[in-house]
C-alpha cells in the first residue's frame, strides 16, 4: 500500500487517511493509484462494516497537485478514438478511468462511507468528498467545484453526484461558478449531511454505531436507495423484495432480534 493513504481497521470500523499532509492532500498520479487500491483492499474486506475517509494536517484535499495539472496542460490532446491514456485509461470490465475509480470505489463500496472534511476540499477533493453516502463537515471547511477556474469540468463522477445531491440547477450554478461554499452553507443546500467541529471525530462516533447493524442489512439499503431515480419503480421495489426476504430468517437478522429483546450489544457476522 502506498504511503499516499493510510488505513487503520478496528471494531469494522475503516479509518483512511489521505497522507500528503505538506501538500493539502493534493492528489497526484500516485495518489490516483492509492486511492484506487485502497478502495478496491477494503472492499474485498467483508469486516469492514462502515469506511470514513479524512485527510491528514490541515484539510481533506486541496484539490489535483499543481505539477500533475502543469503535466497535464503540457501534454498533447489525446486521440478522438483513444481513452486518453494515464489517469484517463480505463481497465477493462471497467465503466470508470483511473481518475474517477479513485472516487467511484467509495460509491460501490459495499459498507457505509462517510467523508470527514476539515479545511479545503476542492475540485479532486470534492468529488472524493462527494463519492461517499455521507458527509460531515467542519463549519468552515472550504468547498469548491474549482475546475471551471482553470477553464475545465469536473471529471471524477462529480458531474454525476453533484446534482444527486444538490438538485440541477444548484449544481449547475457552482459548477458555472466555482464559488467558495462554507460547511454551513454545504448542508444548508445538501451538499454535506451535517456540520461539526470536528468532523473526524463524528465520522468516527457514527462509522462505529453503523458498524454494531446487521452488515447485510446495511449493504441492502444501500443498495437500493442508490437506485433510486435509476431504475424503473417496478425494478426498485422487485429489489425491495429480493433482499427483504434475503434477510429474513438470516443468522444475522435473528441475532439482532435476539440481541434486542436480551437487551445485549448484536454480535453479528460479516457480511455476504
């Protein structure tokens, strides 16, 4: 594992940790790879019951590192028939590039994530920020959709989960602008979930008591509200079925009605 991300796993809680602490967590080429690998490690990990993701020193992610962007302005346009190469290739089976896998394996992660953001997370950071299920935020954290200052898109599934969260024309409106939004400002509008001062500590408090649920069950909700406004209703609510009788009867499902009624912490196994 690359020194770029840190993981620390205890009570199937995952504490990830972007570790470029003198750069504002700047991502560059091995950070993309980092992320990627770290998502892809804790996903395969059936412990792991909820994920908060944070960054080290004085904020979550001050967005693409400045060489890595210089690299990229210097280089010639990629092939109308070509995937761009670098952080623009894609492996195959893959509907992402390595760019947005960095973000999007926090999304199709199986267990709950949660993104605790202090100081900067712009552009790269706040697509990663908004990749996760929930996001807790410090007051005056600073949140950007920056690449139209550089004449530029978001291009790390932010296009597609900034609106999810924030309704078309907000979304519109701070990618048209790039405008600075506070934490409070974030969840007045829905971009993040709630505030507080430390958001790292309450990302922790709510990953653990996430962590003490059926994981099966955690899995199947997640499951299918990230399907709602997707798929056709009559498709959603077959989901709805499918793994409500999935769960039922379940070793998990009977030790959280046991444990509830013996008035006794669950203790369930990892999940499917």
């Amino acid at each position: 594992m690359s020194d770029r991300v840190t993981i620390e796993i205890t009570g199937g809680v995952a504490d990830v940790r972007l570790n470029r602490p003198d750069k504002l967590n700047a991502v560059d080429t091995a950070m993309f790879h980092a992320l990627v690998e770290a998502g892809e490690s804790i996903k395969a990990d059936r412990s792991v019951r909820a994920v908060v993701l944070s960054g080290a020193g004085r904020g979550f992610c001050a967005g693409l590192d400045l060489e890595s962007f210089q690299q990229m302005a210097g280089a010639p346009a990629p092939d109308a028939s070509s995937d761009g190469g670098g952080i623009a290739s894609r492996e195959e089976g893959r509907i992402t590039n390595l760019a947005q896998q960095a973000c999007y394996a926090w999304t199709e992660m199986p267990a709950a994530t949660i993104a605790a953001v202090h100081g900067a997370a712009v552009g790269a950071g706040i697509q990663l920020a908004l990749s996760t299920d929930i996001r807790i935020v410090a007051p005056d954290a600073k949140m950007s959709v920056l690449e139209i200052r550089w004449g530029l898109v978001p291009d790390m599934t932010g296009t597609q989960m900034l609106p999810r969260l924030v309704g078309l024309d907000v979304a519109k409106e701070l990618a048209f602008t790039g405008r600075m939004v506070s934490g409070e400002e974030a969840v007045k509008i829905g971009l993040a979930t709630r505030v507080a001062d430390d958001p790292h500590a309450a990302a922790m408090e709510l990953a653990h008591e996430i962590a003490g649920k059926n994981p099966n069950a955690v899995k199947g909700v997640k499951e299918l509200l990230d399907m709602a406004g997707r798929v056709p209703l009559a498709d959603a609510f077959k989901a709805e079925t499918k793994t409500m009788m999935s769960l039922i009867g379940s070793p998990n499902n009977v030790e959280a009605v046991t444990a509830y009624f013996e008035k006794r912490d669950p203790n369930f196994t990892d999940r499917d």
